[in-house]
C-alpha cells in the first residue's frame, strides 16, 4: 500500500554550488525550450558536476534538515518575465511546514491542493526552488531482503534525469521552512509511486514563479532514470 507522502530523502547542493546556480539562472541568456524528453537537459548551462563518488561530500536532505533553498526576491502571485540580477537568493530553510495537528513537519504538498488553508498563501505567494542531484523513493508494492539485517524492507529507487547535473523541483516557503510540491506520477514515476516531485526545466522557472504555475501540473515529458539502490 502506497503512502500518501512521498520523497523524504534527497541529495542537495552547497551553498556555494546554490550560489552558482542562482548566477546561472540570473545571467541574462536565453535558453530553448525542450521539444521532446531526449532533449530534456541542461547543455546551455556550465552547472556543476558532481565529483566523483568516492570523494563526492554527499549533503543528504531529510525532513527537518535546514539547507539552501532558492527563493524569489518578488512575490510569486505576479511573478516576473525573466529572472535578472537580484530576482533569486539564497536561503537557508528548513524541510517541512509546523502545524498544531501534526506532531511531524508536513514535507510534501500536493499541487491539487494549492487552496488549502495551510498552503493557500504559500501557493500564492512565497514559491520557490529546490535544487538537487537525485532523490530517492521507496516501492509502495516491492520488497527486497536487507543484506544488513536480513529482514523483508521496500525497495528503494535513486531517480535521476540523464543529461541533467541538478534537479529543479517546485517548492513553497514561510518564513524558516519550505515543503516540496508534487504532482501526479509521470509513466517513469508511476511502477514506484502513484505521485513525483514537481520537477522543472530551466526554462519554465519563471513560469512556476509565476501567476500561470498550474499549468506545470503535468510532468508527463519529464524523463526519469530509475536505478535500484542495494
């Protein structure tokens, strides 16, 4: 049985790569839109690579984790035409919103549910960006045996996008916290889990930046890499 959140753990970037990412998106050059998945890639962009994996210094992203998100200097309900010097900055947030129900953060928000009252303003508002290297999901119907304790555990999947060093995926913030917004499952997503993160291409930033975001609801040409972590 599939639980009704989703992603709760992912690979970020530094403060210093957040930084180069947001003097990327802020340059001025224009950038063409994908016609299909196989062109679904970031080649107009020096974006940093990963370094190898044996010396790679992972940043690990759980619920209540406090790290760099991108967030707009001007409000999303009217958003910008492009994204200029000064329209993006750093901030150090952390993952999930506070709420008197709920002793746990509430780390994902379903797009569908953008009028609800604990995202409403959010939603309107304060969108914002989460950049990441890959994340990861857990199999809502398959299992596996753990080598380390020898017991039946879900089998977990790291997703990727080929061609694509970073991830942009829509977010929301309040003041210290942001929540990842998700959507219906693409056919990459969907034999892991019926939901996927809102992932965007460079060029639709300022689209979900904007007044005209749920447009981006449907992430059907995303196309993701799914690999079985052991």
């Amino acid at each position: 049985m599939y639980r009704e959140t989703m992603c709760a753990h992912y690979v970020g970037l530094s403060d210093e790569e957040i930084n180069l990412l947001i003097a990327q998106l802020t340059g001025g050059r224009p950038v063409a839109e994908p016609e299909s998945p196989e062109e679904y890639s970031q080649q107009e962009f020096d974006y940093p690579e990963p370094e190898d994996a044996s010396t790679e210094r992972r940043i690990d992203v759980y619920p209540k984790s406090v790290v760099p998100v991108i967030v707009p200097t001007f409000d999303t309900a009217v958003g910008v035409e492009r994204l200029a010097s000064g329209a993006l900055e750093r901030a150090d947030l952390e993952w999930g919103y506070s709420s008197q129900w709920n002793p746990q953060p509430i780390f994902n928000t379903r797009i569908e549910s953008a009028d609800k009252p604990i995202w409403r303003a959010s939603m309107e508002h304060d969108r914002c960006i989460i950049a990441c290297r890959w994340f990861y999901e857990s199999s809502g119907t398959e299992t596996r045996i753990s080598e380390r304790t020898g017991r039946t555990i879900k089998q977990q999947y790291m997703f990727t996008i080929p061609r694509m060093p970073v991830i942009f995926i829509g977010g929301i913030h309040r003041s210290h916290e942001y929540s990842m917004v998700t959507t219906r499952a693409n056919a990459s997503m969907a034999p892991v889990h019926p939901r996927m993160p809102l992932i965007l291409h460079p060029t639709e930033l300022t689209t979900w930046l904007g007044p005209d975001y749920m447009r981006l609801a449907d992430r059907s040409a995303v196309p993701l890499d799914a690999q079985p972590v052991h």
